[in-house]
C-alpha cells in the first residue's frame, strides 16, 4: 500500500481537470505498424524543426567571432545535441513525444552578452544555469507551482506560443513583399492540403498522415530550385561523416570561468526558458490525449539541464523544448513517443552528416515559413481549446482576455525601432519580459489568476459567508 502511495504521489496531475482535445491513431507508447510507417513519420518530426537549429548557431558563432569552420562545427554539435537530448528525454525523462533543439530565448541572450563577458564565461555559465535546472528537476520543486500555473494560464502560454510562431512563419513568407516567396509559402500550404484532404483515404492514410513531410520535399526541393537560386556549392563540399569535437571550447576544469554577471543573466533567460518549456509540456500532453502530470514538469526540465551540461562540452548551444511538433502531433494525431525516438535517430545523423545537414539548410526559408504556419495553427487551436475547457468563470474571462491582450500587444511596442534604445538600456529580466509574449503570458496570467481567483474573489466569498 505503501509503494502504492508514493507512486500516486508522483504521479499527481498538475490540474483537477483533464482535458481531452484529441483521440491520437497511435497513442504514447504505442508504435506504427509498419517500420517504414515509423520512418516516415520521424523523419517528418525532424524536418520541421530545422529552422532554428541551423539559424541560432550561426548567430551565436558570429556574435563569438567564430571562423567558418567553427561556426560549421557548431551546427553540427549543435544538432547532434539536439538528437541526443531528445532521445533522452523520451526514452528515460518525462517520456512525452517532445522534440528538443537549441533555445532561442538563452540563444538570444549570449548574442547580447558576448559584448560584456568573454566566450569563457558563457560557456561556464550554460553549464552552471544546466546544473541548476537539474537540481529544479531533481528536487521536485516545479510541483509547487501548480497553484500559480493552473489551466488557464496553460492555455494562455499556448496560445501565445502558435501565435508567436505562427507570426515569425508569415514573416518568412511575406517578408520583403517577395513575390517568390509569397507563392513558395502559399503552394507548400496548397500542397499539405491536397495530401491531407484529398488523398487521405490513400495508402491507409499514410499520404494524409505524411502530407507536411512531402510538401516540404515537393516544394522545397522539387520546385524551388527552378524558381529560387540555391547554394549547392554548401552541400557540394561538406564531408559525408564527421564527430564533433569533445571540449572545443573548453571545460570546467580548464577554459572556462565562472562570472557572477554571466551566470545571472543567463538565469534569467534559463527561468524564461523553463516557462516555455512547461507550456510545451502542457501541450503536448493536450494533444497527446493524456493527463498532464507533475511527474512530466519535474523529469522534463531535470533531462534538458543534464542536456544543458553536455552541450558546451560539445560546443553547443543549450537546449530546450520545441512547441512545433506538438503542432505536428495535432495535425497528423501520431503521439509515439517511438516515432520521435526514430526522429531524434535522423537528427543525431545530421550532425554526424555535414552533408545532409546542409542540403536541409538550403530548403527556403518561405517554404519553412508555410510549414511553421500550418503548424501552429493546430498549436493555436490547441490552446483555444484547451482555454475552453476550464470554467467559464467572469474571473477566468477577465484572467483570459487581459492576458492575452498584454501578452500580444506589450511586445508590439517594445519592439519597434523607436523604442530600440530605452529597452536595450533596461535590465535584462525586464528587457525579456517586455519584448517576449510568452513569458508575458506566464507572468500576468500568473499574477492576475492569483489576483482575481486567489485573493479577490476569495474574500468576496469569505465576506459572503
């Protein structure tokens, strides 16, 4: 009775309420019939969450003043990163179908600190914000938030998560009024649909299922080449098989310093980071069809601070939890967590494989900007409905509509070119908050649910009484 107790209590769910968006084909633990089913399906996973993985590395390698070769060492690391971390977190962490990748919320950060602090003290200070997310994780101290983090706010930082995304995607379409561009974006989204509404009875619904996977293979390297000039050149001289470096840049012992200031402002972007990693965890639990657990926040951030450790032995980036697959997840209703399993395998050979890695970066951006919008759309929705399932309360209305106007219009302003010079001089938790929707998200949907359900509304029914 005793082992039966602490069991539960491990496993507590985050919220009294379980919410039920989607009845998945093939459930967490279940596996596709067929391998090559199971193939397909991961490789599509990967596919799409290949922007930042090659973007962020660049930036933070020319923000180091890295030399070519170590800017392309840092894309692979990176990625190989990527695919260890996520094959870690499904098989031994919180063991939910999530795909990690580097962090542009921490990404972000280094970039602005690199003109304060030496590249020894951003190295030293990933790893030291990546043993403190281990102790997060390890100690259990994420379940005591449950109060402050109820579904509403969950619903809220979904939300704010498809929308953010989903505008970053239109951007890459639209941006520059590019009429190419415009008509890569809009034909991979025609062609999704095509496969996933006209041809969804084909195959046993493999072609439905797969339809992301193959517009982005229709469009971004069957048709863009004609339309769009590529840079072979880059596929063309990388070596077919390569290791990352061990200790490219340095270790705890040797190379690295431990600065307060770094350390510091890291936190700040690691707590940032942890928020959005919750939501991440949320949502994927939505879509999954299963309860969200405290069992799932405490492994979760405890695996991506072990990751965060390894990652700049190898000289990587630290890493995080991805929002698109759980986009990925809601589209084609695929939850195996066996199926990212075989995904994390395809992103471990990009980093071992320069060359595939770099055909998939020469892939327009238009084109990953129509799959990211696809995406996040079923990430949107996710959150719309996960917010329509919690009582429809005056309190929980006001809670839902102030957040969201704060949460999408605060970062707006902040984040004009006239306001560029008072943010930049702001402190660096408040620089984060200002200009990032999804931890305004997390802080006024906090503060608010704890001022409207908590303590207002509380002493209104105790006065009743």
């Amino acid at each position: 009775m005793a082992e039966t107790t602490k069991s539960e209590c491990r496993d507590e769910l985050v919220w009294n309420e379980v919410p039920h968006l989607i009845e998945p084909i093939y459930k967490v633990d279940e596996r596709p019939e067929k391998m090559w089913e199971t193939l397909l399906y991961g490789w599509q996973h990967t596919l799409i969450d290949m922007g930042t993985p090659l973007v962020l590395p660049i930036a933070v390698a020319s923000a180091l003043k890295l030399s070519a070769e170590q800017s392309i060492a840092m894309i692979s690391a990176t990625l190989f990163v990527m695919g260890i971390s996520t094959l870690l977190q499904s098989t031994f962490g919180n063991r939910l179908p999530v795909i990690e990748g580097p962090c542009s919320t921490t990404g972000a950060t280094i970039i602005s600190m690199t003109t304060l602090f030496p590249a020894s003290a951003i190295w030293g200070a990933i790893f030291f914000c990546g043993f403190v997310e281990f102790l997060v994780g390890s100690l259990g101290l994420l379940k005591y938030i449950r109060v402050f983090f109820p579904m509403a706010v969950a619903g809220l930082v979904i939300t704010c998560i498809g929308l953010n995304l989903g505008i970053m995607g239109v951007s890459w379409i639209v941006e520059g009024a590019d009429k190419i561009n415009i008509c890569l974006g809009a034909t991979v989204i025609f062609v999704t649909f095509v496969f996933r509404f006209l041809l969804g009875n084909i195959f046993k619904g493999v072609l439905s299922r797969g339809s992301i996977l193959f517009s982005i293979l229709i469009v971004g390297l069957g048709i863009a080449p004609f339309v769009r000039e590529m840079n072979w050149h880059e596929v063309a001289v990388r070596p077919w098989f390569a290791f990352p470096e061990l200790f490219p840049f340095g270790h705890p012992f040797e190379g690295w310093t431990f600065v307060h200031g770094a350390i510091l402002g890291l936190l700040v972007a690691i707590l940032g980071s942890v928020v959005e990693m919750l939501g991440d965890f949320a949502a994927t639990s939505a879509v999954c069809g299963i309860p969200y657990r405290v069992s799932h926040m405490n492994k979760g951030v405890k695996t991506i601070g072990i990751c965060n450790m390894i990652a700049p032995l190898l000289g990587s980036v630290s890493v995080t939890s991805y929002s698109q697959n759980s986009g990925l997840i809601a589209n084609t209703r695929i939850a195996s967590r066996f199926v990212i399993q075989v995904g994390a395998c395809f992103i471990i050979l990009y980093g071992l494989c320069p060359k595939f890695a770099a055909l998939l970066s020469i892939i327009p951006q238009a084109v990953q900007g129509g799959v990211f919008v696809l995406v996040c759309c079923s990430i949107t929705v996710a959150g719309l409905e996960l917010l329509h399932s919690v009582p429809q309360t005056d309190g929980n209305k006001m809670l839902i509509g102030l957040t969201l106007l704060f949460a999408l219009g605060t970062p707006i302003y902040f984040n004009a070119p006239e306001h560029s010079y008072f943010i930049q001089n702001l402190p660096m938790f408040l620089r984060l908050l200002l200009s990032n929707s999804i931890v305004l998200a997390v802080v006024v949907g906090t503060f608010l649910n704890i001022l409207i359900n908590h303590i207002l509304l509380r002493s209104q029914n105790d006065k009743n009484e």
